[in-house]
C-alpha cells in the first residue's frame, strides 16, 4: 500500500516539475521567438516526450533488469536534451 503512495507522490512532483517547465519554456519563446529552430524545438519535444514515457513504463514494471534498462535510456535521454540545450 505505501508504493502506491510514493508513486502519487512522484507523480505529483512530476507533474509540478514539468508545469514549472512547460513555463519556463513559453518565457523563452516570448523573449527570442525569432532565433528559434522549429527542427530543434521538435526534437526536444520529442525526447521529452520519450522521456516521460520511459518514466512511466519504469514506475509500472517489477522486473529489476527492465527497470536498469530504462533507467539507461533515461540517462541517455537526459544527455541529449542537455546537449540540444545548449
């Protein structure tokens, strides 16, 4: 019963984490809409997408060698978003 509840704990602070984000992310486009890469910005969508997706199906597994092979992908998700960043 206590997993179910640090998974809604997580979750909520997934959610309030990509709120803060998702907020970040429309400031910035106000301020330098015009040196925007349309291509880059798919991209990063993309990944963060995936992201999230990799972040769900690892939260629902029980297998300890597919939850180590999310949490790679993961790390490798997170180094191309770092990398299209900057």
């Amino acid at each position: 019963m206590g997993d179910a509840g640090e998974g809604l704990v997580d979750a909520e602070s997934r959610l309030a984490e990509r709120m803060e984000e998702r907020e970040q992310e429309r400031r910035n486009a106000k301020q330098g809409a015009k040196g925007i890469d349309p291509e880059r910005v798919r991209q990063m969508e993309s990944l963060r997408l995936a992201r999230t997706e990799m972040q769900r199906q690892m939260e629902s597994t029980a297998h300890q060698a597919r939850k180590q092979q999310l949490s790679q992908a993961i790390g490798e998700i997170d180094k191309r978003l770092a990398a299209l960043s900057k």
